[in-house]
C-alpha cells in the first residue's frame, strides 16, 4: 500500500490535493483530520526512548506481554 502525509492549507471550506505523477489508483480514501501541533516529544521522552533503542532486542517482549504487565501492576 503507498501512502501520502500532507499538511494542506485549508482555503474557505475547500482543499485541493495534488498527486505525485507515479501514484496510480483509480480510486483513494481520504480522511480529513485537523493539523495537532499540540504533540510534541520532550527532551526528557527523547532520551527514553534512546536508552530504549540501545537495550539488546533480546531483552524485547511482545506487546501482548507488556499489556499483561501492564494491567497486572496497574489494573489497566
């Protein structure tokens, strides 16, 4: 599947998006969202992630595992 993110400048209540030359689709979903600048990630979330990236994958468990996990100590 090929995707295309753009941002667009909405004009009165209209938008026109223009496709790269190479896009070939006879017909396309479009789902209109507002542009949220509010996410950001902080220097402090930046540098979790980093010490996260270094751990040896052999220490990775599954998203179900941690979901487990995750309800068992918090009740989630």
């Amino acid at each position: 599947m090929e995707a295309i993110r753009q941002y667009i400048k909405v004009t009165g209540r209209n938008i026109s998006i223009t496709l790269p030359d190479d896009f070939n689709a006879d017909e396309v979903e479009v789902i209109i969202l507002p542009k949220n600048d509010d996410f950001y990630l902080t220097d402090e979330m930046k540098a979790e992630l980093d010490l996260q990236l270094k751990e040896p994958a052999t220490d990775y468990i599954s998203a179900e595992e941690s979901i487990a996990e995750l309800k068992k100590k918090y009740g989630v």
